[in-house]
C-alpha cells in the first residue's frame, strides 16, 4: 500500500475515532451500574459476547438469541468494536468501485441504510465525502429495528464539523414482517453492511421481505451487501437478491483494507479503551479485515 493511501487512511481513523467517543460518553450515561468500573465491566462482559456471535457460525443456529441491541451495554460494545472499522471499510470499497465513486459525484443522492445500527453506513459516505470534498447536499434514510437514539443525534451533530450538508433521517423497520414492509424511499442506492448475515436466522422471513421491498425499487437502483467470508451466507444472499429480480454486476470480492495501526488513534477514545484494555486486553476495536467481502446488485 501506498504511503500516501496509508496517510489517507489514517486521517480517516483520526476523525472515526474522535467521534466514536462522542457516541460512547452518551452510552454509558445509559448503562445503569453505581459507577464507571462496574459500568465497564458489564461493557467488557459484553464485547466478549459479540466477538462470539459475530465469528459466523454462531449467526447460523436457528435457536440462538437475537442481539438485544436496545441494552446499552451491547450498543456500546457494537460502537466500540465495530463502528470504525466498518466505517472505514465501505469507505474503501466506493474508493475502490468505480461505479460506487461515480455515484457519489451525483446531485441529489439518495442512499437508504438497511440495518444500519449506530450510523456507522453513514459515517463511510461522510468521509468519502469529506475526503473528495463532495459538497453537494445528499439525502440518507437510516434503517434499523433497535433504538440508536443518542447515536443518531451525535451523528447529525458531527455533520457541521466535516462541513458537509445531509438530510439524515431515522427509521424503525422489522425485516422479518414481510406481510408489512417499510416503505423504502426513490434511492440511487441500498447498503447492507453485516446485516443480511443476522437475517440467516430467519431466511425465509427475510427472502419473502426483501423480494417485497424490492419490487418498489426504481430501475438501476444498486444494492451494496457486505458480508464476512462464509460461503453459507454468501450463497443464501445470492439466492435472495436472484428471488427479489436483481441483476449481479459486482460477484464477491475481497475488500483490501488496510485497519492496522491504530495504536495511536485508539488514544482519542480515551478512558473507554484505557479501562476496557485493562480489564481484558482482547477488548479493543476490531482491526482485522481480511475476511470482508462485498457484492453488488441492479435493479432490472
């Protein structure tokens, strides 16, 4: 990799990471212990259950419990584990897909998030924007079953900072309820970022909402998935987008990320990784990619 790709990369993270500890200060206020040790705790306790659900096979048993993303400490443990790197990943694959990048130069873009948890989908086209010094003011519906609530208003907070203009906004939304589907917005573009991997569960739910929802897209409409590396969810995922009528123009790659070095950035989230670190070492944000791919599909 380059060493200017590298600096790039690493003024990336600097901004992913002073945010991220923006969103984490008004978590723990909602994590109910007597004090921050006990809080950090229960948030190591936590960490440790997504980093084993989220290692793939855990994702595939029909029996297992659905994250409960609306306990504070989990929302906590998913920002700090999980919100950089992926911020960082879609960055680098509209960087990296040229028709993603061209989309991006677009007037009056419209991107709708499905599944997009704390922002972490919005944060990647706000750095794209920032860093190709995109202005234009572009539109995004963020999509998502739990509450994210003071995430959500750090997120439009940050937008003055960057110096960016976006109309932001949040829905609640059930994709196992295809008998009643959301109403997806006229969009360029669908982003599903280790989403449709928490869906398995309920493939046949899923298959029947997403053929539902997709039957009201607009022509050339693209849908970017992105996914860990397990070819049970690949496949399934190939077959959903066939069953919903999309057109495959991207097939499965492999994403180059490069989310090493962070050493130096991990200090902006200051105590949240000073005290977590100390309880367990594991506890830190993901920086492993090498198992991400992505996929892409068209509207017919």
């Amino acid at each position: 990799m380059s060493e200017e790709k590298n600096d790039n990369m690493n003024e990336n993270k600097l901004n992913i990471f002073g945010f991220v500890k923006e969103f984490l200060d008004e978590i723990l206020n909602d994590v109910k212990e007597d004090n921050d040790e006990k809080k950090y705790e229960k948030i190591s306790d936590a960490c440790s259950e997504l980093y084993n659900v989220y290692k793939g096979k855990p994702l595939m048993e029909k029996n297992r419990e659905d994250i409960d993303y609306d306990n504070p400490k989990i929302r906590f443990a998913y920002v700090y584990r999980n919100t950089p790197l992926h911020s960082i990943i879609l960055f680098n694959i509209i960087s990296t897909v040229n028709t993603l990048s061209s989309l991006m130069k677009q007037d009056s873009l419209t991107v709708t998030c499905l599944g997009g948890g704390p922002g972490s989908d919005v944060f990647g086209l706000l750095l794209y924007r920032y860093k190709n010094k995109i202005k234009e003011k572009f539109s995004c519906a963020l999509y998502d079953k739990a509450l994210w609530q003071n995430c959500w208003v750090n997120l439009v907070n940050c937008l003055p900072v960057y110096d960016l203009t976006a109309n932001i906004v949040f829905m609640m939304f059930d994709a196992t309820q295809h008998e009643n589907p959301c109403k997806i917005p006229k969009c360029q573009l669908i982003i599903m970022q280790y989403f449709v991997s928490e869906m398995y569960k309920y493939r046949e739910k899923f298959s029947k909402y997403f053929k539902s929802i997709a039957s009201t897209f607009q022509k050339d409409t693209l849908v970017l998935i992105v996914e860990m590396n397990w070819f049970q969810f690949l496949e399934w995922i190939n077959e959903v987008m066939s069953y919903a009528g999309l057109e495959s123009i991207e097939k499965w790659k492999f994403i180059d990320v490069d989310a090493g070095g962070y050493d130096e950035t991990l200090k902006k989230l200051g105590s949240h990784y000073t005290q977590l670190s100390k309880i367990n070492p594991k506890n830190k944000p993901r920086t492993f990619a090498e198992n991400v791919r992505y996929a892409l599909w068209k509207k017919k």
